[in-house]
C-alpha cells in the first residue's frame, strides 16, 4: 500500500470511528478475508471497530450432505466427478472426495467448468458429473457448460447444483441479533455480477450500511471508510467503492445466462441451515442434466463435526481462534471442519496470516 495514501485513510477511518460508539462491520468474500489479513489492514482499525469474516467462501457454505453426494456419485462404476480442487479436502460423514479417490472412485479437478466438455467427448461412454458449488461468480460458468454440452449434443454431461445467492445468506445475518452487523462490506466478484440494486433491500429494510469494495487493501481501505461515514451519519444506503471493476448494473448477460439455466430454490449452507430461496436450480430444459435425477445418487444428511464451531464461524459470532480445535487439531494440513480447509475460509486465513500479528 502507498504509505501516504494508507495513513490519509487510516486517519479517515479514525476520525470517522472516534464519531460512533462500537461498530461490527462483516466481509462476505474469501478474497476479501485474504486480502485484509495480507495487507495488514487489521492492524489499522480503529479499537472500537471489529470487522468479521461471514459466509464468503463457497468450500465453507457447501453442505456436508452435498459432499456426500458428491463422493456417492464419483464412487458410482462408469462415472467421473469433476471439482474444482479445492472441494476435494472438505470433509463430508464418508471422508473426502481426495478419499474417496483414493477408494478408487474417479475425481478429477478442473479449473473451469466448461473443462469439462473436453473430457466427456473424449469418453463418450463415462458420465461426466460437475459438482457445481459457488456464488454468483461461478454459476455464469456452470450455464454456459450446460449450453454447451446441450448445443454440441454431449449426452454424458451432467451436474450436482450446489451453487448459491449471497443476497439471501445476507438477509439472514441482518437479522441475526449475535452477530449484530451494522453494515456489509459487499463481495466484488459476486457485485461485478448481480450489480448494486439488490443490495437495496439491506439498507432499506435493515439500516445497514453496505459498500462494494475492491480487493487491494487501498480499496477496502476506502469501502470501510463508505461504510462509517455512512453509520456516522444514519444514512445507510449502497456504495460503489469499486467503480473500475463493478458497474452499477452489474453483468446483464451473466444475469441472463443464469435465468436461462436456473431458478432460485431454498438451500441448505454449512453451518447456517437451510435459507430460503438460497439456491438454485435447473430449470425444465436442462432438468436432464441433473446428476441426481439421472444418477439416482441417494439423498444425504449432514451432522455436526464434533467440536467444530463452523456455523458460529461463518455467522460472525465467534473468530477462529475462539474455537477450541483452532490450530491444534485443526490445521490446513489436516482441516476438521470445511473453514480451514480452503485459505479463503476464515479460520484457514486466521491460521495462515492472523497469527502473525
Ligand atoms: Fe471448524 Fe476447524 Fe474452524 Fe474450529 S478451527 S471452527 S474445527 S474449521
């Protein structure tokens, strides 16, 4: 950070702070999490403001249960499930999927979604499952292998819907009395996407402040110092802090890719149950596509990790280091529940950055 750019804000920030009594200010973006930690933003918030870390990382909102059916599909004969990399640690009731390759079930990681058309017409007699998980970000994708596999005829494409809406999740924690946010330092990449007039509903309906920010610490500096100047005055309402990588209007085409493919359904998060209109999914022309229909995979349910305090985690009820397993069962080396197992899950970027200071 440039040094006379950072002590300008820090001192807006201080200023700002010393005009409000205590304030709990949450990011929703793993991104986010890592950024503030490695620019050492923490280290500059004024004592009477405390920033948490929400539900912005798709490894940690993405069910047990939905796990589980991840490894029942890859572990079925004649049948490839395909992941992003980091969902292959997150643990689930059976084990891993890593695990469940190493039983011999076929998982392979890609990068994208649409790596995996390449695969399926290389083996016209596997079926190739996505194991679709993420927020708005990623969904565009998921649409677009959907359209794919449908305009190129590939029959042996499927996919395992597990992506989610962050407005919803937000909504929630705005009326959670112990996690008492009184304002959202709003997710870029997701923003880029669904635009500012969703985010509507949070100021006006529930009087907090909100700020979409960019990911340098400069630009989060700027997005927490929108959100005071906005609790100082009483007038929420939603910033663009990051006009070069969010317009306003957000991703029309992206938006459209998505009501093409799907439509909201309610979902179940890790640790936050199961939220209304949380998630989505396929919609008639690409219900054949539905791995669980198609593959018949068993239904799941999830239980508690024993000891892990995920869901207070992701709720902003309680930091990491809180949790008794932190840093002593549970390491990214050998994560016990889904929070340290991705380094944008809170506790795997407290273990990874917050130590140090
Ligand atoms: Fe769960 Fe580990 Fe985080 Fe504790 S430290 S809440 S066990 S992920």
């Amino acid at each position: 950070m440039q040094a006379s750019f950072l002590s300008s804000a820090a001192q807006t920030l201080a200023e700002l702070a010393r005009r409000i009594g205590p304030v709990r200010l949450m990011e929703v973006c793993g991104t986010h999490t890592v950024s503030i930690f490695r620019s050492g933003l923490r280290s500059l918030l004024p004592e009477n403001v405390v920033l948490l870390s929400g539900p912005g990382c798709p490894v940690c909102v993405t069910d047990q249960a939905d796990v589980d059916q991840a490894i029942a599909a890859a572990s079925l004969p004649g049948v490839t499930l395909c992941s992003y990399g980091d969902m292959l640690r997150v643990p689930g009731r059976g084990g891993s999927l890593r695990e469940a390759a190493g039983r011999g079930g076929d998982v392979r990681v890609v990068m994208s979604a649409m790596d995996v058309i390449p695969l399926a017409l290389n083996e016209p007699r596997r079926e190739f499952v996505f194991f679709a998980v993420g927020f708005e970000t990623t969904t565009p994708q998921t649409a677009l292998l959907l359209q794919e596999a449908k305009r190129l005829g590939v029959g042996n494409v499927s996919v395992l819907v597990e992506h989610k809406r962050v407005l919803p999740a937000l909504e929630l924690l705005a009326q959670d009395p112990l996690t008492g946010v009184k304002g959202f330092l709003l997710p870029g990449h997701v923003s880029s996407i669904i635009g500012l007039e969703p985010y509507g509903i949070l100021a006006e309906k529930y009087r907090l402040a909100c700020a979409v920010g960019g990911f340098e610490g400069e630009q989060i500096l700027l997005a927490l110092c929108a959100l005071l100047s906005q609790a100082v005055r009483g007038e929420p309402r939603v910033v663009n802090a990051y006009p070069s990588g969010v317009r306003d209007r957000g991703n029309p085409r992206a938006r459209a890719l998505i009501d093409e493919c799907f439509t909201p359904c309610d979902s179940v998060w890790r640790g936050l149950g199961s939220i209304p209109q949380s998630g989505l999914k396929l919609r008639a022309p690409y219900a054949c596509c539905d791995a669980r229909a198609k593959l018949d995979l068993p239904s799941a349910v999830s239980a508690p990790i024993p000891g892990c305090r995920c869901g207070e985690v992701l709720r902003g009820r309680l930091a990491p280091p809180q949790c008794a397993l932190f840093g002593k069962v549970c390491t990214p080396q050998e994560p016990v529940g889904p929070c340290m197992v991705s380094s944008e899950g809170s506790c795997g970027a407290w273990y990874r950055y917050g130590r140090r200071g």
